[in-house]
C-alpha cells in the first residue's frame, strides 16, 4: 500500500519541519504509533542528529531521484528517522522488505508486486512481472524504502539498479547495519547512482539526559547525574535501549502502584537490565 504521509501530492516536499529546528526538541508532529521505538505507550520522536542528517538526505534523494544508503548499529535510528520523515514531509513511499534472510531477485519482484498493489499472484515471467512492477513506478514515482538491506545479496541490488535504470531515476533508500559488510559496499554501479551515504550514531553522553527527558515523560523528574549514570550502564546513547529500559521502569511502577521513579526505583531498573 503506498503510504501518502501528511500529503498526496506526489513527489513533493509538503510537510516541513521549523528552521532552524533544534535537535533534542520534540518533533512537530504526530508520527504513525507503529513507528515508535518498541511500540512503547508515551514515546515521543525527538529531533535528533539521525534524524536532521537523514531529513537532508532525503531531500536531495528526492530531488535528484537518486540511491541514499543509510546505515548505522542497531537502535540509532535509521528506519525510525526515514519512516517518520517520510510521513512528516509527505512523501508518497513504500516500505519494504523480503520476507527471509538472503533473498532473491524474484523475492524482491514477488514483495512490489503485493506492496504496489498489483492484482493477483505474481508473474513467474520475469519479463512480465518487471513491466508490471515499472509501470507502478513510472506512473507514482514514489520513494522506495528497503531495510535489512545487508542481507540482500549482490543479485538483487543489481535488481534495484536495473530497476532505477528503467526508471530514468527513483528515489531508493537503502538501510542497513555498519556492524555487517554489504554487497552495497562492493557494488560499484550502485555506488554511481548514489547522492549520500549517511551514518547514524549513539546520542552523545552529554546530550543523552536531557535527550532521555523528551523521550518519555517519566524521565523528566529524574535528576540528570541519574540519567547519565543510566545511559553509562545501559543505555550508551542507544534510544531503543532507552525505550527498552523506560518500558521496564512503566512496568516496576505498575507493579509498585507509583507514578513516578524515585531512587530505589532507578536502582532496582538498574539490576533489571544488568542481567
């Protein structure tokens, strides 16, 4: 199904977040539930250097209809930051991926086929299911997100290229790990058709407290040498860990019948996550 964001119109930049936006403030904007760290109930998006970097990226992926590979460790952002972006702009997108580990060129076809919302089973004629699938494309021109895109072998982003080359252009984001190498870094046709190569990283140590207070209301009463000492233990910058360890702490408080962390609370949190 494409995902319209905030705006149908297609291919263009509608939705736009203030100039300059602070990083650490709270988005302007009401972002899809399903895109929260965890699914956790309070979760708010943050304006983070992940999501500044990849917001520029995505503008002049979109404008130059070009490849933007995004890749970072686990936890910092990436898929969060495009799918968000890509709704707060308005930017008429799918989101994709294969449904098993080392897929295919016909995996690949068989996954745009339902997603663009083709009738019927996929054609097992290559031919046939490509002129199906590029018709969808030239027609939409919408953004194509692919995340895992380190377990894609070098068959099937040979696949996206020739489907970008049949496109004249399209706009592809390419997410995957640092920790793994990717047929992406050996792929020199790909690596033409590329307009940036973004990296996502942990929240900086000193940042991280005050980053934590936005995150989830339960944090804003804990005094900020708590917080640091709970990112130095735990959390290490790393905002799924943090929704890791604010979902623990939502559930001690249920089970304690408080509503809001005190000392003992942090410090029982604390021996939770360090087993």
């Amino acid at each position: 199904m494409l995902n319209t964001g905030q705006d149908l119109n297609k291919g263009a930049l509608r939705g736009r977040l203030p100039e300059p936006h602070p990083l650490y403030a709270l988005l302007p904007t009401t972002v899809q539930p399903e895109l929260h760290f965890l699914g956790v109930p309070g979760i708010r998006p943050l304006h983070t250097p992940a999501v500044q970097a990849v917001r520029e990226g995505l503008q002049q992926a979109q404008r130059d209809q070009a490849f933007l590979h995004l890749s970072g460790p686990s936890g910092t952002g990436k898929t969060f930051s495009t799918r968000a972006l890509l709704d707060v702009l308005g930017i008429p997108h799918y989101v994709l991926g294969a449904e098993r580990a080392r897929p295919g060129p016909q995996d690949l076809r068989a996954v745009l086929h339902t997603a663009l919302g083709l009738e019927g089973t996929p054609p097992k004629d290559p031919g046939l299911a490509d002129a199906l699938i590029q018709q969808v494309l030239h027609t939409q021109r919408p953004v194509l997100l692919f995340d895992e895109v380190h377990q894609m072998s070098h068959s099937c982003l040979e696949y996206l290229r020739y489907l970008f080359d049949a496109a004249q252009g399209l706009c592809i984001v390419l997410n995957s790990c640092t920790d793994r190498r990717t047929a992406v870094d050996v792929h020199p046709m790909l690596s033409t058709r590329t307009c940036a190569w973004l990296t996502t990283e942990a929240i900086a140590a000193n940042d991280m407290p005050h980053a934590a207070t936005l995150l989830h209301p339960l944090w804003q009463d804990v005094p900020s040498a708590a917080l640091g000492d709970l990112d130095l233990r735990h959390g290490r910058g790393n905002l799924r860990r943090w929704a890791g360890a604010t979902r623990h702490l939502q559930r001690l408080l249920t089970r304690t019948g408080d509503t809001h962390p005190r000392q003992h609370h942090l410090d029982r949190l604390a021996t939770k996550l360090a087993r």
